[in-house]
C-alpha cells in the first residue's frame, strides 16, 4: 500500500489498440495505418498514377490545341487568298488598240479574237496560274493564227483573275488587186487579209502576174513597197494625180504608173533609186509642157529619159 501508486484498471474485452508516446503523442505509425483507405490496395494505387498523368497530359494536349486554332485558321485563310489571286482564268477580254479606221475593212471581231486566246489558254495546265502561264507564247501564236495583228500583248491584273488581250491591227501599206481578189499587205508584204473595200488613202497595184496571195505570207518584197510609196509621193507632190499602179506579168523589175486622166504611162525600174527616176519623170513633164507623151515615158534607164 505505502509507495505504490495506484494503475488503472484495463478494461477488460477491448484490445490495446494503440500507444502513447511520451507528452501525449500519437505513434507515427499508427497515424499512418489510420489515415489510409482501406478500400485501396498499394498496388491499385500505383496502377492508376500513369492512368492519372495520362489524363492530365490528354488535357494539356486538348488546351495546346485550342489555344493554337486560331493561328491555324488565320493560315488557311491566307493560304486561300494567295490561292485565289494567283489563279488565273481561262475566259480572256479583247482590246483593240490603235486607229482602224483604214483596217476596219478587215479586222476580225472581237469575239473571232476571244475564242482564239481561250483556246490557247487551255492547251496547258500551267495557262491557270499568274506565276507559269506562257503569256508570251499566246501572244506570238495569235499573231500567227491572225496576220493583220501587228502587236499582241497578253496581260495579267493584279487583282483581278481574268486576262487582258491587248491587239493593235496592222494598218495596210498596200492593196494589191490580183485575179483572186483584192488582199492588203503591210509595210514588209506580208498579206494580212482579204480587203472587201479599197481604203482611200492606201495605194493600189494591180499585179498581172496571177500569184495567189496567202494570208501570212509574204507576197511582195518589203522594198517594192518602199519603192511605190515614194514614187506616190513625189508625184503626188508634183500635183500629179494616180490612177493606178501596175505590175506587168512580162517585166519582173518593171512598175507602171498611170497618172489620172492621162493617155500615156510612166515606166519604172524596180532595181534602181525611186527618187531619182521621179524626179527625172517631173523634170520632163515639166519641160514638155502641152506636148504630153501619147503612149509611155520611159525612166527605167539610169540618166536616159525615153517618151513617145
């Protein structure tokens, strides 16, 4: 009894379930066992951590997609336009440029213009694009498919998504009358077209030889034009009217002149300078004042004058 302290009972039919450390703490341990569920195993546990950092990552993923649509959609949308302006259209617009009045009698329409060029377009994939299309080459086949064009030039808009034709018609230099019809050529003799209606300001020659003209080619030297032109000139100059102008089939190098209302004819050489043959013709008509010539005047000789 003396120097025993008293202990307290223990409760009989309840189990020590846990320790008491010393100044009332709870065993580490035992907070530990407590504080964990008891429906999940260590090993469950460990199994749904991947599943866990999977999902967060999936989330992650989902908002860095979102976050970078916009700047996708402002791509295509871009990508769209460039698209969209560089495509080029098969469906050209004809201008004709320069004055026709004189080759009004032989221009084609503007609609003969616009399905050529569409053709052309066509031929090739890359005609749809403004970066490959062969601009150049459909200007130089349409010059070829239609002669009495003298410059073509295919343009393409900025903006716009259809081409431009820009064509200047050759104005004729000469009409040439043959047994087939009458035909205009350029400056180089090249026919350009058939000439329905003879333009007042465009010399005549009537070619006696029976050639048959051929739309593009070349009929008469580029020289021989040159030489009517500036024998018409001079003449002209010398208030000499002309009636015509004329090609014999007998002399290759021989041009006639048949000044108007006059009987006789001036005779030229083809091979020899024209001003000097025009002045020699002016400066005899001259000198011989009422006593025209009846049948010809003869020039084709250099420094000789011959007339009857």
């Amino acid at each position: 009894m003396f120097g025993k302290k008293n202990k307290e009972p223990i409760e009989q039919g309840r189990p020590v379930t846990r320790q008491m450390q010393r100044g009332g703490a709870v065993n580490p341990a035992f907070s530990y066992y407590t504080n964990r569920s008891p429906a999940v195993s260590p090993r469950e546990r460990l199994t749904d951590r991947p599943q866990l950092a999977e999902k967060e990552q999936g989330k992650v993923r989902r908002r860095g997609v979102l976050s970078t649509l916009p700047f996708w959609l402002l791509v295509g949308v871009v990508l769209v336009c460039v698209l969209k302006v560089l495509w080029l259209s098969t469906d050209p617009k004809i201008i004709v440029v320069g004055n026709t009045t004189v080759s009004a009698t032989y221009v084609q329409p503007n609609n003969m213009y616009e399905t050529a060029a569409r053709s052309l377009l066509k031929t090739s994939i890359a005609n749809h694009s403004k970066l490959t299309a062969d601009l150049d080459g459909i200007a130089r086949r349409l010059q070829r498919q239609f002669p009495e064009l003298q410059h073509v030039v295919v343009n393409i808009p900025l903006v716009s998504n259809r081409p431009v034709v820009y064509v200047e018609v050759a104005q004729p230099s000469l009409i040439v009358q043959t047994v087939h019809g009458n035909y205009a050529l350029n400056r180089t003799g090249i026919v350009l077209a058939r000439a329905p209606k003879i333009p007042a300001s465009v010399p005549v020659v009537v070619d006696q030889s029976g050639a048959t003209p051929k739309l593009g080619g070349y009929y008469l030297p580029g020289s021989t034009i040159t030489f009517i032109q500036t024998v018409e000139y001079q003449l002209m100059a010398a208030h000499s009217a002309i009636s015509a102008f004329v090609l014999p089939s007998t002399s290759p190098y021989e041009l006639d002149v048949r000044p108007e209302g006059q009987p006789y004819v001036l005779r030229f050489n083809l091979e020899e300078d024209a001003k000097v043959q025009s002045g020699a013709a002016i400066a005899t008509l001259q000198s011989l004042g009422a006593n025209l010539p009846k049948q010809y005047l003869d020039v084709r000789v250099p420094g000789r004058v011959y007339y009857k």
